[in-house]
C-alpha cells in the first residue's frame, strides 16, 4: 500500500540544511538589498549572493529543477515542492538556488527545444546563473486569450523581422535575451501560426517603452514589468527556438512547470503570514489575555491553518502526478487546480494576518499590502482564474463515466422503485417497527 507523506532521512537532511540555511543567511538579505534580484549588473548584490551560490553548489543543490544532463539533480516535482516551500519565503533565495522564475521555465524549454547552438549561447550562462532572461508574451490587448496576439514575424532571407507590442514583459531591463511568442502565419489556426524567438536584448528595434511597477513585497519601486515595442526588429533564422508554428506547445511546457512552482513557493509565503499571525495572536495582550485566547480569533487561526494544509496537500499531489506522468498536458486539471486555489489562500490568509496586526498591520512597516497584492497576481498571471476553472470542468466532464449506483440527477423514479425492490426486506422490517 504506497501511501507515504514521509520524507526519506536522507532527503530531510537536505530539506534541514536547506531551511537553517535561507532562515539565516539569505532570508536577511531582503531586508537589506533593495535592488533587484534579477539584475545581474547590481556589484553590491552580486558582492552578497555569489558567496551563498557557491555555498549551494558545494552543497549540491544548485539549480535542482534540471535532470542531471543540465547540471541539476533532476529531483522531480515533489522534491522541489518540499524545497520550494521554504525557498518561497526569501525573494532572494531562488536566486541563490539557481532556480528563479521566469530564468526557470526559460531554461526548461531551452532545454527541451533549443538546438545545441542555442544551448550553448543562452543556456548555458543562464543555468550559471550569469545572465537574466525574459518571457515576452502577453500584449495590451490581448493576455487571457494568446489567439489574440497580433505581433508578427516576417521571414526576410536568412532572417526574421518581428514587429508589434508586448507588455508585463517582467525583467526585460535586465535580460540578456527574451523569447518572444509571435504570429508567423497568420493564416492558420493560431494555435499552429505562431513561433517562439530567442531574441538578443541589444537587438536593434527594442524600444522599452515604460516599467510598469506591481506594488508586491518582493520586487523594486521602479517597476520591472517591460511595455516593449518591437520595431522591425531583425533575428537570424537559428534564432527560431522550436518549430515554426510550435509556440502553444512550448508555451503549455513553460507554463505547466511555472504554475506549479509558483504554487510551491506560495506554501512558504502563505506559511509566513500564518507565522506572524500566530505571533501577534500570542504576544498581543488584551483586557481579558492574549488576542490568541479569543474564539473569534482562534477561528481565523484554525481555518488558516485548515485551508494552507489543504492547498499544501494538493500542491504535493499535483508535483506526485507530474513525476508520475511525465507529461504536463496529462496533468492539466491537477495543476489549474493549484493555480485556481493558489489566490485564495493567499489573499485569505494574509487578510486574516493584517487584520490581527491592526494599524501596523495596513502600514509599510509590515509586509502585508504586497502580499496581497501577489496575491491577486496569483490569480492573473499565468492565465486567470476563471479560465483554469473552465479547464478543470471541461477536463472532469471529459472524463466522468456515469457509476450504475452514484445519486442520478435523471432518471430518479426509476431507479429508486428498483432500490426498494432490492432492500424490500428491510423495509419491510422498518414498517413493522413503527
Ligand atoms: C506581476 C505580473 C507579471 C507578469 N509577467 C509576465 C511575463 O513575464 N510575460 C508575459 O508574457 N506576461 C506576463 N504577465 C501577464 C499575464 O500573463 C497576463 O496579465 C494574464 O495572462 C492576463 O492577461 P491580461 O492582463 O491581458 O488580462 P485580460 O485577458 O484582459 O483578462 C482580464 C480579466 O478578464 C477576465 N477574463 C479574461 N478572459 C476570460 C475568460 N476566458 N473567461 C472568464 N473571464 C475571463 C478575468 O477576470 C481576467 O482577470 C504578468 C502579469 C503580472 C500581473
């Protein structure tokens, strides 16, 4: 009978390592580095985080989302949920490990689809943690609904010639290159006439137009979120990355990883909220005790701390079924599952907290408004909310084979004529009780 929620000894050792490790060493950098922590030019952060990389490396933990062939430990998801959900709660500690998003799922889908020249030219470096990379896909006009996009690439001789609009292009003032999702055939269905580009950040034709900022805890003041415009901008034909018309493919690669990741993190941020909730319940006094001796506070704490075990054990089920399949495309209810639960808890959670902590609580002394703000990007980013909700039902519609037995929604007479039949005996026996 194979149902375990145990860690291996030796696995926890690591786990161990892991958790004393970012508490003391890089979880106080985010109170001291304010840059940010994409920004691979920053001497001063880099002075603090090159250090700690190697420490990680020595240790063997190093960029432990890739198969030993990239360099990483190839852990498999549920690994990587227990090391993420303590990695979550430091904005600087993914760096640290080697496994930041977007520089991620960039490098997974590199991996995966670049050719050997585009292996070593970008992912390389950015596996080395030496460069910064960019996703380029949502556009003003269009983000739920990528059939939407209209920036394009024209093939011109040995290059292509990308032109239109891209925003929320996160970290673009820091990359050395971005992959950029375009239409190359406008002719098909857009689900096989668009292309991903690796795209050089010094290409000619890159004009950032603004930086848009997200007010959440982990990023900087200045806004890293690119509203790009591509103006005519050239890439050699190799610089195609994938098929051409193959960009939902690779995208849905990305995304799957991504989400779940991001799920994983979140544990760890919902879990620092629930800390600090439990602080406050047990060190601020009252006329009568403590805020925690409080029914109406003692319920926000249980229904925490029921709703983050709950999102903890879907998450771990999610990471158990991808390494069991092997495919994310199999997996896609389970992971648009996480990413629909993900919002709530996170804004639910911290809204309790902030609550608990009263004015200092709403203040920028605390850190709670950019938490729930990041909360509400969990439920946009990666897709909204109510489209992974369609998925899921479509997906359990699919799927769901009527049971001879289960309570029908048809047919109810019938079948309830043919259930006092079968146990007329015992009716019988209740009718003579009465
Ligand atoms: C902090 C942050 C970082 C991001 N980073 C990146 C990045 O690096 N690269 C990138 O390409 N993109 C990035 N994005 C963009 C993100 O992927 C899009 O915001 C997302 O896909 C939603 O697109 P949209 O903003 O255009 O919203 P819209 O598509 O306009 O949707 C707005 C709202 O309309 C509703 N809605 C839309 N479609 C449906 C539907 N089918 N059914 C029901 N309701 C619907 C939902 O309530 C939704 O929230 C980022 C976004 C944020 C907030």
């Amino acid at each position: 009978m194979a149902w375990d929620f145990e860690t291996e000894p030796e696995f926890q050792q690591e786990l161990d390592w892991i958790d004393g490790f970012v508490r003391n060493e890089v979880e106080p950098l985010d109170l001291v580095l304010v840059g940010s922590q994409y920004d691979k030019r920053d001497e001063h952060a880099m002075a603090a985080i090159r250090p700690l990389q190697d420490a990680v490396r020595a240790r063997g933990l190093w960029a432990c989302h890739l198969g030993p062939e990239l360099g990483g430990k190839g852990y498999g998801q549920v690994k990587l949920a227990l090391m993420n959900e303590i990695l979550g709660r430091s904005r600087w500690a993914p760096s640290v490990f080697g496994c930041q998003p977007p520089d991620s799922g960039n490098a997974e889908i590199l991996a995966h689809f670049g050719t050997p020249a585009q292996k070593e030219r970008y992912l390389q470096p950015l596996l080395d943690g030496e460069i910064a990379s960019c996703y380029s896909m949502t556009e003003p006009h269009a983000g739920a609904d990528p059939t939407l996009f209209t920036t394009r690439a024209v093939r011109d001789g040995d290059e292509w010639v990308i032109t239109g609009e891209k925003w929320f292009s996160s970290n673009a003032r820091y990359a050395t290159f971005l992959i950029v999702m375009v239409v190359t055939n406008p002719d098909v269905d857009p689900y096989k006439g668009m292309s991903m580009f690796i795209v050089p950040a010094d290409a000619p034709g890159i004009e950032i137009v603004r930086n848009i900022a997200v007010p959440m805890h982990t990023e900087t003041a200045e806004g890293d979120h690119a509203y790009i415009r591509y103006h005519d901008v050239r890439v050699p034909a190799d610089h195609l990355l994938g098929d051409e018309g193959g960009a939902f493919v690779i995208a849905q690669t990305r995304l799957g990883g991504g989400r779940i990741h991001h799920a994983m993190r979140t544990i760890a941020e919902v879990g620092k909220a629930f800390d600090m909730m439990c602080e406050r319940a047990l060190s601020r006094q009252t006329r009568t005790g403590t805020l925690g001796s409080l029914q109406m506070v003692q319920e926000r704490i249980a229904d925490s701390w029921i709703e983050i075990q709950q999102f903890r054990l879907l998450v771990l089920h999610a990471a158990w079924m991808i390494d069991r399949h092997q495919d994310y495309k199999k997996v896609r209810k389970h992971i648009a599952a996480v990413k629909v639960a993900m919002p709530k808890v996170y804004h639910d959670v911290v809204q309790r907290a902030m609550h608990l902590h009263g004015a200092i609580g709403v203040s920028n002394e605390m850190p709670f408004n950019g938490m729930m703000v990041a909360a509400e990007v969990m439920g946009i980013a990666d897709g909204p909310t109510e489209v992974h909700k369609v998925t899921i039902a479509r997906q359990v519609l699919r799927d769901y084979k009527p049971a001879p037995t289960v309570w029908p929604s048809q047919h109810l007479p019938a079948r309830e004529a043919a259930a006092r039949e079968k146990y007329a005996h015992l009716l019988e026996h209740e009718v003579g009780n009465q």
